[in-house]
C-alpha cells in the first residue's frame, strides 16, 4: 500500500539498488492496486508484493498468475499462511524449527478440527488431554491481532501482562483478570523468560543474509525507550551458525525471501515465536546496503534467465567492438593425494639404473603399461604381506588403478640411495610413492560449462554480432584437465557445435602460481597462528564480514572435527556415489582428512586443510547427499566449514590488502597485461573480438585483488567485487568494449569498458535435481565507465609493483623466484 511502498526504508534500498539505472521502477498506487481490475495493473519483469492491511492479497495472487515468468521476491500464496498462527507454527514444526512447546484451541473448524475440550485450573490448563502449566502465552490465531496476553503463575502474584501495538510510550499493561479468553482460536505457548530480558528481531534477505537486532521485552514494564528522534532503542547483534541457519530454514519453508521473524534466547538455546513476512530494518545503512545489493542479484539472476542481457549496443551511437572474459573452472571431484614410504624392490625397478623422479600419467598411452605394472605389484604386496604396515594404503593404491580415474597420477621419488662402486650406479634403496586423482569435471560441471557457453551467447551478445563474435572467438586454457575440459565444452555451447579444437594452451599466463608461492607460504603460517588466537579480531584487521560469522574459530574448527568423525561413521554402506566412488573410497578418503586436519601431537589444526573440508562438504552435499548424509545432518558441518572458509580462504592471498595486491602482481600480472593488450587491441580493429581464457580459483581471487586494490580502480561498487569471497566454479570478470560513436576519434572517452562479475555457482543446499546442477549468480555490472588509460594504471602498477619483489628477491637469496616471462 503507499505507506509502505513510499516509507523511507523502502526508497532508501531502491535509490541504492538502482544505482547503475538496470531498471525501471514502477509504484503500483493504492488506487490502482484497489480500484482497477488486474488487467490494468502495469506489467513488469520482477515483482515486490506483500501483504499489509487492506493489501488484496488473492487479486494479487490472480495478477501474478497471468505472467508465469515474472520473478517475485515472496512467494504471494505462500503469504496466506502468515495471517494464521496455526500455518505458522505448523511450517515451523514441519521443517524442524524450534519452538517453545505449545498446544491449538480451534473453535472456527480450522483443518476439520473438532470443538476443543478445555480444563482450567488456577496455574494451569489442559487442552484435549494435554497440560500446559503457568506462565504461558495466549495469542490469537490472527496473525494480524496483536492482542497477546501473558497469564502468570501464582506464586508470581497471578494475573495477565497484556501486549498491544505500541502506543506512545506504552507496549503493554498489567491486568487482574487471569482466565484465559473462552471466545476465539488461540495458540497457546511456554512463556519463555528470555536472557536479558530482550527479544530479538531477525530480518532475512534471501537465504544466506541475515540482519538481527534485541530490544528490550515488553513484558519487562511495559514502557518503549525511545532515541533522541523518537524510534525504539534496538542494538545490532551478531548470529551464530545455528541461528543463521534458522534463517535460511525459515526463507525455505516460507518461501519469503524476504523476511522478519522473531526469537526468543536462553541459557544458549532458541525458539522461534513469530514470522512476520516482508520486514525492514529501520535506521541501517548496514542492512539498506546489503538489501539493494541481494534484490539487485536476484533481479538480475531472474532477467537473464528470462532473456535480459545488459549489452547497451546501439548501432549508430554505442557499439560493441568485442570483450575478454576470464573464467573459474566448473565443478569438479575432489583433489585426493596418497602417499606411501617403500623399500619394495619391485617398486624400486622402476628406477631402473637412476635416481631420477618417475613420472607416470594414466592419459598418456606410453606409460598405461608401466602403471598396469606396478597394479600387479601391488596385489603382489597385499597377497604376501596382508597385515603389513603399509597394507591399507597399497590397498587403496590398488583400487585406485583399478578404477583409472582419469587424471590419474603416480610420482616415486627417491629418498636414500647407495652407491655400487663394482658398476658405479647410484641405486635407490628408499622412495616416496605419491598417487595423485581427482580434481577432474564432473558430469555437472561437464553440463553447466556448456550451458554456460550457450547462454552467454544468447543472451549477453547482440543479435546482429552474434555470428561475427563467433567466429572470432578465441579459447584459451592452462593444462591442467579440468580446465582444459571446461573451456571446451563451453566453447562448444558459445559455438553450438560439438566439434571444438581451437582450445590453445596458455601455461604462462594462466598456470603458473610458482612466483607467489612465497608470499603464500608466509600468509598461510600468519593464519595458522591467527587461526589458534583468542585475539583474532585483533591479528587481522580486514574480512569483517567472515570474522563476524567465526565467532571463536578454534572452537569451530573442534566442533567441524566432531562433525567430521560423525558423517565417517555415518556413511552409508550401501549407498551410491558419483563419479565411481564406492562406499571404501568415500570412507576413505574423508578419514584420510580427518586425520590430516588435527595433529594430536602438537594439539594444532592445520587450517590449510579448511578449505579442503569445505570442498569435501560441498562436493558430497551435490552430488552424494543421501549416501555420505545418510546418517547425519549435513547443514551444521556445511554452516561452520562455509564460515571458516568464507574466511580463511580469500586470506591465503594475503592478509593486508598491500599482501593482497603484491601476491596478485606476481601470479597473476601476467594475465591482467593479457587483457589489457587485447582489449588495446580490439580498440584498434573494427571486426569485433571475443577471447575467452579458463583458469583455477588462484587466477580469479588474485585477478579481483589486482582491480580492488590498485588504487587507481574507478569501480561503482567496490564492495560487491571486494566482499564476494566465494569464487565458486564458472566465477567469471568479463571486460567488455564499447565505442561511442558521437565522441571525436583520439579522445579517451570515446572507449568505454564495462566489467561484469558473477561469482558463479551457488546454493548447493538447495540442489533438489537429479543432475546435481546449481543456480548461478547474477552477472553484475560492476563499472560502465572505465577508461583504457583507467585500465592501464591498473596493469602498470602491478607491473611496477611485480618487477619490485623480483628484485628484491634476487637480492635476498642467489636462487631467485621463478616468474613467467
């Protein structure tokens, strides 16, 4: 209605939602809304509905049935079940949401339901047999009657607490009367005597975002403290786990992506005692700025899906002369590593008459053999020697080669030798047998990369440059073959044929990490410290977002250790797996995990293994979820290993954002003067240009610091670039350019770059398909503004910044850091 539609939360979030002018805001007027039939209603690509008085909430429902791709934020039927406490409380249950124990007098036939049979004795009152003792909460079914009633023991001095809209200064009063109220369908709960004496007010914005607040209880006296411009006085709070997976649950169930309910605390536990549907915070900029930014997301997700594309091309005026895309690879299996010490002779003949390192690779045609050799070997091992020491792991080896998983490979690498003078040979008498598999495409990655391909072509490409851009697409990729993989079958969607060859290689610009490895290593060791801080807040200063979701991370990282050793034990025997697992290797290889996060010698964790657990977690929710789950809940392992990596993971390139930078000039400067030249280049031709290049999450995260902290970056929205940490696979930054034919040649400004962000795939909790596909963020435009001579500050500063930590380097040590030239 317009006093909710014109509120001063409401404009604040659209002013920033609409700050790049995507969309066309239309305000349905409380006379259209009420007074014209729905065919006169404007019709528009996503819609903001939500019941309040007087809001015609069945026409609604009626007008968004007659566009069947129009995106709504809440879900309008779903509403109904708001205005009646029972559906509430219902869906609560249903979907495992705590609540205080509570019991229903039904007196309208609500669901069939029969005349309720009612005892009341002084404390307490039995409703069809069941007992519910003083105090207690009397609410009315209606969700929009705010006539609450507490009933008080008598040993307390009895009577009721009556709640109401607040009234000036007033939100409740004390009463004599203590019998409940005989006319009327009521809910009857457990009061709950909160911590502190306050509620708390928790506001959600999809399902990962939520915003909390306490105020103090109206129970307490009744009075409403007000600040110095009149609001009630409310004080942000953080969330843990549980309580932000309360939310996520509540947005499922619901269907309200936005969304207030309300929780009660004590002694550490929660309960749920009201949903409330679209809420605002009032008086946050905090929440105003996370809302426009989910809301944009969402609407932009829902445009592209629906066709939308944010190419400006107008031929005559602005045209688009070509892009470079940079992409994450897709979904992939696990990066799994065994490692076995031997002294076997048959394994050491593969030395032959050598201690040089052997290297076999089961796609390599050449070297099947020698590893269908050693696969004997270790059956021979395991018939001779059952109960050996190293039995289980030569097991494992042996099952692994049996499976030829692809990508599989082996490394024996010598670790004592003797010297045999009577044939001067060096011979190996030791060596570390290292099987490396996984980390290949899944079948989902295989599907999404190519989808990706075809809808990038479809809806991000002008029609009357479709062809042109094409056939001068260009696919490059490092060698390692998921990334290989997915830059084919994308090409193969973006080319819609099934023949595609023209992938070429690019190792130097898109693989080598060697350069920054260092400056890693040396993050890393700062984390691991941090990590087993009780002054963590203190040891790093940035990434507020993760350390608010942490809380304590030495306590997380035990409680993610306890969760681990149930799913191993949980595991169902006979269960199916992707990707030709079975049941021993999954056992297998979360055990192997399990044991490598947590040393009991040194009673340390090992936070490099973080983003390990939260890979395993991820890949098992999508594509094993009723096997490895079978037993155990996966969303309290999934929430705490999400919040850790949230954190620790975009820090491993570095702390400070002078860390950050200095480690993206060395790894990935190479990759940032690649773009920068071809998109020079495509300024200077008039045939358009598209060049696509496919690397690992190293690329991405260190591409993004390059751009966030140059210094000289004119982004609009910094944040959204900076503080969307998950990279998950197919993140893509795409750099597009656009010529403005009206600006006189040699002018700057005649050039504009538009860069475009998505952070790929998303939501694995909510897969429900056979397939095992996730949704994708939005692609969004994060600047249309930039320059070539912005752009190329940015590349001559990493430039600058790389050249310098190579020479200092050479200065400090006669080996110096190895760099791509």
């Amino acid at each position: 209605m317009d006093s909710k539609a014109n509120s001063k939360p409401m404009k604040n979030i659209l002013d920033r939602m609409n700050f790049g002018a995507e969309f066309v805001i239309q305000n349905f007027t409380e006379d259209v809304i009420i007074n014209k039939p729905i065919e006169e209603w404007p019709q528009v690509d996503c819609l903001i509905a939500f019941f309040s008085k007087g809001f015609p909430l069945e026409k609604a429902i009626k007008y968004r049935d007659m566009y069947p791709n129009m995106f709504t934020v809440n879900d309008l039927r779903s509403q109904a079940y708001l205005l009646d406490r029972r559906d509430v409380y219902r869906l609560l249950t249903e979907n495992h949401i705590p609540t205080a124990p509570h019991l229903l007098v039904s007196r309208d036939g609500w669901q069939n339901s029969k005349e309720p049979t009612i005892e009341e004795g002084d404390d307490y009152i039995v409703v069809n047999g069941v007992r519910l003792d003083k105090p207690f909460v009397e609410k009315p079914v209606d969700g929009e009657n705010h006539n609450v009633y507490i009933y008080h023991h008598s040993s307390e001095g009895g009577g009721t607490t009556r709640l109401f809209r607040k009234i000036g200064e007033k939100s409740s009063e004390k009463c004599a009367e203590s019998r409940i109220r005989r006319e009327g369908s009521y809910v009857y709960e457990e009061f709950v005597q909160t911590d502190k004496k306050e509620d708390v007010k928790m506001y959600t914005v999809g399902p990962h975002y939520c915003y909390a607040e306490s105020r103090k209880s109206p129970v307490v006296d009744g009075r409403v403290i007000r600040d110095g411009d009149g609001k009630e006085v409310r004080q942000s709070i953080q969330l843990n786990n549980e309580e932000m997976f309360v939310a996520y649950k509540i947005v499922k169930a619901f269907n309200q992506r936005v969304c207030g309910f309300d929780i009660l605390k004590k002694d550490r536990t929660y309960y749920v005692c009201d949903v409330n549907g679209w809420s605002f915070v009032k008086k946050s900029v905090e929440f105003y700025s996370q809302c426009a930014r989910l809301l944009r997301e969402m609407f932009l997700t829902a445009m592209h899906l629906n066709g939308f594309s944010l190419s400006k091309h107008v031929p005559g005026v602005m045209e688009l002369r070509g892009l470079v895309a940079v992409f994450r690879h897709a979904d992939r299996t696990p990066k799994q590593k065994l490692k076995i010490k031997t002294k076997n002779q048959d394994i050491l003949q593969f030395f032959k008459s050598s201690r040089k390192e052997v290297k076999l690779k089961n796609d390599n045609p050449k070297q099947q053999a020698e590893l269908g050799k050693l696969l004997e070997i270790s059956r021979k091992i395991l018939e001779s020697n059952p109960d050996s020491e190293e039995a289980q792991k030569i097991s494992l080896l042996q099952k692994v080669l049996q499976e030829g998983f692809d990508g599989t490979k082996v490394q024996i690498k010598p670790l004592e030798w003797i010297f045999q003078d009577e044939i001067q040979v060096e011979k190996v008498s030791k060596a570390l047998l290292v099987c490396k598999w996984g980390g290949v495409l899944t079948h989902t990655g295989t599907a999404q990369s190519r989808w990706l391909g075809d809808r990038f072509s479809s809806f991000f490409l002008p029609n009357e440059l479709k062809n042109e851009l094409r056939n001068g697409a260009e696919f490059f990729s490092n060698s390692e073959r998921r990334v290989k993989r997915t830059a084919e079958e994308f090409a193969k969607g973006f080319l819609g044929k099934d023949d595609v060859s023209n992938v070429i290689k690019e190792d130097e610009v898109l693989g080598d990490t060697a350069a920054g490895k260092e400056l890693m290593e040396k993050t890393k060791e700062e984390l691991q410290k941090a990590m087993h801080s009780s002054k963590l807040k203190e040891y790093v200063d940035v990434s507020a977002e993760g350390l608010k979701r942490i809380g304590d991370p030495l306590k997380t990282m035990k409680e993610i250790y306890k969760l681990m050793s149930e799913v191993i034990q949980g595991i169902d025997d006979h269960g199916t797996f992707c990707e030709k697992e079975d049941v021993t290797l999954v056992k297998q290889r979360w055990q192997r995990l399990y044991d490598n996060f947590y040393n009991t010698e040194t009673n340390m964790f090992d936070t490099t293994k973080i983003p390990d657990v939260f890979d395993y977690v991820t890949y098992d929710v999508i594509h094993n979820r009723n096997s490895v789950f079978a037993n155990s809940d996966q969303h309290p392992l999934y929430q705490k290993a999400e919040a850790l990596a949230r954190f620790v993971v975009p820090e491993e390139y570095g702390i400070q954002y002078s860390e950050k930078f200095d480690i993206g000039s060395l790894i990935c400067g190479n990759l940032l003067e690649k773009v920068f030249a071809d998109l020079s280049e495509i300024c200077q031709t008039k045939s358009p240009k598209a060049r696509f290049y496919f690397s690992s999450e190293s690329h991405l995260h260190t591409l993004r610091n390059l751009l966030v902290h140059s210094n000289v970056s004119q982004f609009l929205s910094l944040t959204l670039l900076d503080t969307s940490w998950e990279l998950n696979y197919l993140t893509n930054l795409v750099f597009k350019v656009f010529e403005n034919i009206t600006v006189p040649e040699g002018n700057p400004s005649r050039f504009k770059i538009e860069v475009s962000f998505s952070s790929g795939t998303t939501d694995p909790l909510g897969i429900v398909n056979r397939v095992h596909t996730q949704r994708m963020k939005a692609m969004i435009c994060i600047n249309n503004n930039l320059t070539l001579p912005d752009f190329s500050k940015i590349v001559s500063r990493a430039h600058e910044r790389r050249e310098q930590l190579i020479l200092e380097s050479q200065l400090k040590s006669p080996t110096p850091v190895r760099v791509s030239q």
